[in-house]
C-alpha cells in the first residue's frame, strides 16, 4: 500500500491569516545597508490592510548574508559607539530588530563594569530574534580570483541562520506591520551596536561600506481584534 503524504489544516480561514514575507538588502552604496534597511511592506490581501487585524504574530524563518563577488576576505563589523571606534569583529550571532510595536521583548546585555553592577544593560519592546550564525561556502561565480562554480574558496564563504534561533523560536505578538515602512537592523547581543561585513583589506575595513547582501524570510499571521470576528 502506497504512503498518503498529508499536511494539517485546521481551517481555510486561518491560513489566509498566514504571510509569508521575504526582504532582500543588495550593495547599493558605500553608506548604505550598513547593519540596517528600510523596505515597504505591501499588504497581500485585504485582511493584511484591515483595521479588524491590528496586531500579528511574526517570527523570522531564515536568514542569510552572502558577500558579493570578488571580497576574498569578508568578516563582520560593528558601527563603534560614542566610547569605541568601528572595529572588526567574530560573532557566533546576531539578533535581528524592526521597528515593529511589540511589548513581548526585552535583552540584557553586560559587556562592562557598570553594566556588571547594575544587574545587566536592559531594554524592552519592540520586535527582536536572535539568530545564531554558521558560515558555510556556496562557491564563486568566477568573476573574482576563485574558480567557477560551487568550487570552495575565500569568496564563497557567507553566513546563514541555524539552529534553535531558527526553528525552534516562537513567535512573538507584534503589531500589524503591512502597508508601511519596515527597518531592519542587525545588532551584536553583547555590544548593541550596529553590524555588517565589510572587506578587511586595504580600503576598506572597520566601519567599511557594506559588502553583502543580505535575505530575511518571516512568517506573519494576523490575529483578529476580537477573536469571536471571522475572517469574511
């Protein structure tokens, strides 16, 4: 007897309630996409665009960040602070924030002496995930010094999203995010300060224009205002 392969739907009317989203960041500028772009958010449907659908769970599905061709020696920079300059830096992960109303988050960070002393630099609100990071090669196109095809090389290294920042994340209660403007910015978890990759050579380096891109996919399912209301 042939395997039946089937998916649970709990109802037609909720999954029209579920988007998927996806935002992609290409190298546009030398100041630009540096830890964070801005992109418009258009509703699919009427029920993204309805004033019965005011808030929203979003969770953030995948993640990847590729340098373009030709950066043999792509690595992560931060955006320095008003105490430390830009500096080049190894991260295990990122948290992705958007400027998406949420009272369901909060971080802590303590990365020094007073931070130690305080209990933890703590902010709340607003949409916020963590994405633990592994670097991975997808190869060359050729154009650079590396060979063609998914030929291993220092211009195939990027970074990609994995583990339980991923798939075993919940989803957070977020206020409705379509028809507008949505920024997205990448931060370190202990600093809180802006990153992005760059190439470390000459030119370049600490606080150096952005040289990936970068892809976000995230899930989005509208909740009702009242939960007695259908989706009609």
């Amino acid at each position: 007897m042939s395997e039946i392969q089937s998916v649970n739907v709990f109802s037609v009317d909720e999954e029209r309630l579920k988007y998927r989203v996806i935002v992609g960041a290409g190298v546009v500028g030398a100041n630009d996409h540096k830890g964070e772009f801005e992109v418009y958010i258009p509703p699919p449907t009427s029920f993204a665009n309805s004033h019965r659908y005011n808030q929203c769970l979003v969770k953030i599905d995948s993640f990847t960040a590729c340098p373009t061709d030709r950066v043999a020696d792509a690595t992560w920079s931060d955006g320095g602070s008003a105490a430390a300059a830009p500096a080049l830096i190894k991260t295990a992960g990122i948290i992705v924030r958007a400027n998406i109303g949420s009272s369901q988050t909060s971080m802590s960070k303590i990365d020094t002496a007073a931070a130690v002393a305080e209990g933890g630099d703590n902010q709340v609100a607003g949409f916020r995930q963590f994405i633990p990071l592994q670097l991975v090669n997808v190869g060359t196109t050729g154009n650079g010094a590396g060979n063609v095809g998914p030929t291993p090389s220092a211009e195939g290294f990027s970074w990609v999203g994995i583990g339980s920042g991923i798939s075993a994340t919940d989803p957070i209660l977020s206020a409705n995010p379509f028809g507008q403007k949505v920024k997205f910015t990448l931060i370190n978890p202990i600093t809180n300060v802006k990153n992005w990759i760059v190439s470390a050579g000459a030119g370049a380096g600490a606080g150096g224009a952005n040289a990936a891109q970068y892809t976000i996919q995230l899930t989005i399912t509208m909740i009702p205002n009242d939960r007695s209301e259908g989706t009609d």
